[in-house]
C-alpha cells in the first residue's frame, strides 16, 4: 500500500516525506484495520519530523489523528465491525495513518455517525483528548473549587476545544490568550468570557477585566517561559496543567504560591495499557451531533501526496493558524 514516509530527520526547509511503498499493517487481537480518509496534521507530529529519524534502512510513517472505515476486526476488538466509520488517534511507537490504512487498538477508536464528515471528524482526536485530559484529569468534569480557568493559546486546537469543553460541559469563567486580532475573534465566538494577549502584561488585562486570580490555567504553548506571570494570576492552592513541556522547568516560581503542577501526554493511557480515551472520544463525538461542540477542522487540503503534507507542516510551523489543518485522502 502506498504511505507517506521519510527516513531521516530534517528541517521544513529540506522537506523530506514523500510517497512510498510499504507493507500492509499486521493486526494485533485488539486491532482494526482502518481505512484512512482524512488526518489531522499536529504541531507534535513536525517536532518528530524534525528531531526523529528511522533505524538505519527503515522509514518513519507518522499520522495519529484520522477518520477512516473499519476494514478488518481482530478477535479481541470488541465493539465495531466491518464498514463501521471511525475516529482515532493510533499509538506512537507503531506506523501511523499517513497511510491507506492503518493498524490502531480498538481502546482509541470511537464509531462516528453517518452525519459527520471525515475531514471533521478527524480534527477532533488529539486536540479533544489533550484538553479533555488536561482539564479533566481522569474525571469527566473540573475538580471542586475550579471556577475560573485561563487557556493559554485560545485559538490553537487544543485551545479552541478546551474553551468550548468549557462552555458546554462546566459553569466556569473562561479567560483565554490570543495575540492577533484574527485569532482574538476566533476566541470570542468559541464562547471564551474574556481574551487577553499573551503578548502583553496578561496578570494586569485579567485585572482590567475584573478577575484578579485563577484558579486552573491550561498552557499550550510557552509554559517554561511563562512561569512568572502564570504564577502571578493562579490564587494560592491552583493548578497549572501544561501540555508542551519538552525541556528544563524551573518550578521555584510555582512553590511560593504551593501550586500544583500537572502535565498531559495524550498517548499516556495506551502505553500503560489503560482503558479510557475511545470513552472519551465518543463522548466528543456526542457533544459534536449534540450541537454542544464543533469540529475545528478550518484549512482541508486534499490529497495523499507529499505538496499537501508540506503545506500542511508549513500551516502547522507558522503558529498563525486558527483551530487545526486537515489533509482528505
């Protein structure tokens, strides 16, 4: 079948992925074979582009957000059939959907109604379950005493469906950053109460705006940076739950005020072998036929080829895009 691959890692100035031939992905008990019509394409995904190469005489096949058609069942993946339309986020130690199809554990993959199209569906998985989990935790709601959240980087796509899972499934205050005047009006109509610019001095806007202390932020871009003044608007006892740390912290800022740091890697539960996030997944998916979510999917590029991956990782790379990149096969 045919992919999109690279072998070695490289800049997007030396863009690399290319169509290649590779074989047909090997079931595991728990698997389905899913066929791919559309991926989200996510800043995670560049960074391993840019920083991860193949063993030497492999190739690198990423992709872990998609909607397809379930082709193949394996005896332990109860739940689904053959012909059933399907969202995911597959598992980063395997192959990805950069692919006709791909191999992915039946615990990631929810069923997505008739309604919803692929290119929308597939912009849900990662950034659903990276802001259900970073806001959640391993609950379906906001832990007791958290009435006013700030989402730093509002308009990105873990931003976007954060604010929204706000708005539709809590009572909370919802401030969010955003610098551009584009992406502070994508922030409003997602429903956020307040957007300030991360740009500026956020702890005096938040004043201006008549909120002096939060009680969770959620940072999805930035965090080590920002520590100062995210520490500055947390009330003493809040909580900080970051998704982008890759490098050194320095958490002297935290401890004055004895904040709780959390973190959120969205393959976390499938590689402990834990249960919980094709749950989540359906619950997005009901929320989205419910009215109370939508997908976020604003560029659709068309193509399995390697001209729309590039402009897809360009997209990606520029951090001036709103909600999320989606590539239709």
């Amino acid at each position: 079948m045919q992919a999109l691959a690279y072998r070695q890692a490289h800049p997007l100035d030396a863009f690399a992925i290319e169509p290649v031939e590779v074989a047909e992905p090997r079931l595991r008990d728990a698997d389905l074979l899913v066929e791919v019509h559309a991926v989200g394409i996510n800043p995670g995904e560049a960074a391993v582009r840019r920083t991860r190469s193949a063993e030497t005489g492999g190739r690198l096949v990423l992709g872990w957000e998609f909607a397809g058609v379930v082709r193949a069942v394996g005896p332990a993946a109860a739940g689904f059939a053959v012909g059933d339309r399907v969202l995911g986020t597959g598992d980063m130690a395997r192959d990805g959907a950069w692919a006709e199809r791909v191999a992915v554990d039946h615990r990631v993959v929810a069923l997505i109604p008739d309604e919803l199209p692929f290119a929308d569906a597939a912009s849900l998985p990662i950034a659903g379950l990276t802001a259900w989990e970073a806001l959640f935790r391993e609950h379906d709601d906001l832990a007791a005493g958290i009435d006013r959240v700030l989402v730093v980087g509002g308009a990105g796509g873990v931003g976007t469906l954060a604010t929204r899972l706000l708005k539709s499934r809590t009572s909370a205050l919802v401030a969010t950053t955003a610098s551009r005047p584009e992406s502070r009006e994508w922030c409003t109509a997602m429903g956020a109460d307040v957007v300030v610019d991360h740009t500026g001095d956020v702890p005096a806007q938040l004043r201006a705006a008549g909120i002096d202390r939060v009680d969770l932020v959620l940072s999805t871009a930035g965090t080590a940076g920002n520590l100062g003044w995210i520490a500055e608007v947390l009330r003493p006892f809040g909580h900080l739950s970051a998704v982008d740390l890759t490098g050194p912290l320095d958490p002297m800022p935290l401890a004055a005020k004895s904040l709780s740091l959390h973190t959120e890697m969205v393959f976390s539960r499938i590689t402990a072998g834990l249960d919980g996030q094709g749950r989540i997944l359906a619950a997005l998916v009901q929320d989205v036929v419910a009215g109370r979510l939508r997908p976020i999917a604003t560029t659709v590029l068309d193509g399995r080829t390697a001209a729309a991956m590039l402009r897809a990782h360009e997209l990606v790379e520029s951090a001036r895009t709103v909600g999320k990149t989606v590539i239709r096969f």
